[in-house]
C-alpha cells in the first residue's frame, strides 16, 4: 500500500512538473508567433498569414491551389488548412496558431498516459515538453505539428490496436506522405489494409470532391536540392571555389539552381532507395519485435528518409522528435543516444533558420558550419538508430531462439 502511495505520489508530482514547463514554454512560443515577442532572423508567420490564409481562400471555392507551384502536399492537407474555420471569432492566424497549440497539448497528453503508466518511461514526454520548443516559432507556424500529433496517436495505439495504427497511417500519409513509414515495423496485416483502406477512401473522396486532388505530384517531382539539405552542402563548398550556379526561391523553397544539381538531386533520390532496400531487408530479417520494435522502426525509417531527402525543412525535425518521444516512452528502448543528438540538431536548426538564415543562403563559414553541425548530428543519429533497430530485432545467427518476450510482445499486438 505505502509503494503504491509512493508511485502515485512520483506519477503526480512528475505530471505537474511536465505540465508546468510545456504551459511555460507554449506560452514564450505563442507570444514568438503573435508577434508580442521579438525573435531574430525571418518572420517564419508569413507562411500563416499569407501563403496559408491564402490557400483557404481557394479550398473553401472547392478546388485545390493547382496553379500555385507551392502547393506541394497530399490532399488531405486542406483538412489543416481549412481547420481555423472552427473558429471564426479568430482571425485566420491566430485560430491556426491556437489549434497547433491544440495538438501540441494532445501529443503531451498521450505521452504522459503513456509514460506515467507502470513499466513506461516519463523521458518520452520530456523529450517532447524540451525538443518542440527548442525549433522556435517555426514549429508553431507550419502544420506540421498536427500531422505529428496524428503519427504519435497511431504508434502509441499501435502495439495493442492494429487497425487505429492503420487508419491513423492512411490518413496521415494524406496529410503529408511521411507517416506512411510509421508502418515499417508493423507485423499485423490489418494495419496495411487498414491503411490502404483509408488512404484509398479518402483519396478517392478528395478527388471527385475537389479537382487537383494529386496535382501535388508534378511539383514534388520537379524540385530541386534545397539550401539546408545534406546534398546542398555539396554546392556551399562548391560556391568557395567558383561554381557558377545560384540560390533562387524554386518551388516554394530556397533551392540551388546550376550546373550539376540534378546529378545530386538524383544521387539524393538513390540514397533514398538504398534506404527503402535496407529497410526492406530489416524487415525481411527481423524475428525478434518487443513492444517497442513499432516505434523505434518508425523512427529509423523517418529519420533515413530525411536525411537522404533533396529536402531538409527546419519543420521537419518535429516529425522526429514526436516519434523520438514515442520511443522513450519505452524503458527498453534503445533510442535515447540517437534523440539526444536530435535535440541537438534542433537548437542548431533553429541557429540556421529563422535566426541564422541569410549567412545560410550566402554560404558564409558560420552559415556552412551551422549545417555541417546540424547535417551531421542527423547522419549521425541516423546511423546509430538504424544499428540499434538492426541489433534488438535481427538474430545474430538464423537458429537463434526467439526470446519469450517476443512471443508476448506478438500475443499482446495481436489482442
């Protein structure tokens, strides 16, 4: 009776305390997007208040922003867009920035039921409570953050409830193609086909509904590489020594533009085939899946995609430090090396852009430095995740014996 006073006593104080630091630190990162603070370097809210408020414009005509190259997402991405609407007594900006605050409290909210719970970890819910803010007021002015609340649901539902992980990854991958990955450690069929059900229902929805519904596909396939990307560290250093190309706004983004980028575009895009290969091969060869073999897959698979991407948006990095979360809230995890050095790429991030962006674009040393550091703790993070994933699941031999807990672990995902 005294130890289970004790636990609800420790479970209590530690829910208050991450309570109070995400109240104050949502609070320091509101007041960053309204604007009452000032925060150095690129106002990051323009994408709120004109690109965004603009694209609600045309989706409630009914039709998607065809003729607008920026528009790059799955169509599912006008739900976000279209969600200030909920609250019409707010101006666009603000009904956007609260309901991001919204989904920030939700993804809090699951990791604390998560890891207060006998046998979890409170380090998932700190990790979240110190990385989002750690990305400034970046992480509030992108919807980006709700597709991550979407992910964190359907993996921390996934042990347990294959078709919630399923449709929550359907949909997901039509709000933002990336949580499609959240499957690769899926050992239930009913997760793909829930998943295919849903993706397949709602695209096929969103296309006869609204017209341009896959016109994202042509701009994606059209981009370049972008400033902040591992591959555009290639051209920072080539600019010291003479190249000739340029730094344009291409397709919604900062982007290199010149001789040789498409060479490294496609070496990025090969990258990202060898990392689905090797995905594929852990999968093929994993015996051994514990509880947390979903989330910690989930997070190698993002984290190699985005490495390997001709992309690196600072927004990204929340994708990763939600499913970083989702991994710490397991005790037996081994993913808490890879999400330190995560939260290290964020401060750095957040250094690169909004405050540090315009050495970013000229390739000046302290701009080059910034991404060497940011680029190479995610390469880093990325290899010694994909070394752990590939250690805890794959047997070192092929007669090795699987342990007892991966049959309770099979039995428990089964239920």
């Amino acid at each position: 009776m005294r130890r289970t006073g004790a636990r609800v006593k420790r479970t209590g104080g530690q829910a208050a305390a991450l309570l109070g630091a995400w109240c104050v630190s949502r609070l320091v990162l509101l007041l960053l997007v309204l604007r009452m603070l000032p925060f150095p370097g690129v106002d990051v809210t323009t994408d709120v208040s004109v690109i965004y408020q603009g694209w609600y414009g045309v989706l409630r005509q009914g039709t998607f922003p065809v003729g607008d190259v920026a528009w790059q997402y799955p169509p599912a991405a006008a739900l976000p867009i279209l969600s200030p609407a909920a609250l019409p007594f707010l101006a666009y900006p603000h009904a956007f920035f609260a309901l991001v605050c919204l989904a920030d409290l939700t993804v809090l909210s699951l990791l604390l039921y998560t890891g207060l719970r006998p046998g979890r970890s409170p380090r998932g819910a700190w990790t979240w409570v110190a990385g989002v803010p750690l990305l400034g007021p970046t992480v509030y002015a992108r919807y980006d953050l709700m597709v991550t609340a979407v992910a964190v649901a359907a993996l921390l539902a996934g042990t347990r409830r294959p078709r919630v992980l399923g449709a929550l990854a359907g949909l997901g991958a039509l709000l933002k193609v990336w949580p499609a990955l959240l499957l690769a450690g899926a050992t239930r069929p009913r997760a793909w086909t829930w998943a295919a059900v849903t993706a397949g229902g709602l695209g096929a929805l969103f296309a006869a509904a609204m017209p341009g519904a896959f016109g994202f596909l042509a701009f994606q396939r059209d981009r370049g590489t972008e400033v902040e990307s591992l591959g555009g560290l290639v051209f920072h250093v080539a600019r010291r020594f003479g190249w000739p190309g340029e730094v344009l706004l291409n397709y919604g983004s900062i982007e290199f533009l010149g001789p040789y980028v498409g060479l490294v575009s496609s070496a990025a895009m090969a990258l990202t085939g060898a990392a689905f290969g090797w995905l594929v091969l852990w999968r093929l060869r994993a015996a051994r899946f514990a509880p947390h073999t979903l989330a910690d897959a989930a997070f190698t698979a993002v984290l190699l995609f985005t490495v390997t991407s001709r992309v690196i948006s600072p927004q990204y990095l929340v994708w990763l430090i939600g499913l970083a979360a989702v991994c710490l809230c397991f005790r037996a995890s081994r993913m808490g090396a890879p999400a330190s050095l995560l939260l290290a790429a964020a401060l750095l991030t957040v250094m690169e852009f909004p405050i540090g962006f315009a050495h970013v674009v000229v390739s000046d040393p302290y701009g080059v430095t910034l991404l060497l550091l940011r680029d190479g703790l995610l390469v880093a993070a990325t290899l010694i995740a994909a070394r752990e994933l590939w250690r805890r699941a794959v047997p070192a031999a092929a007669g090795t014996p699987l342990p007892r807990q991966t049959t309770r672990a099979k039995e428990t995902s089964a239920s």
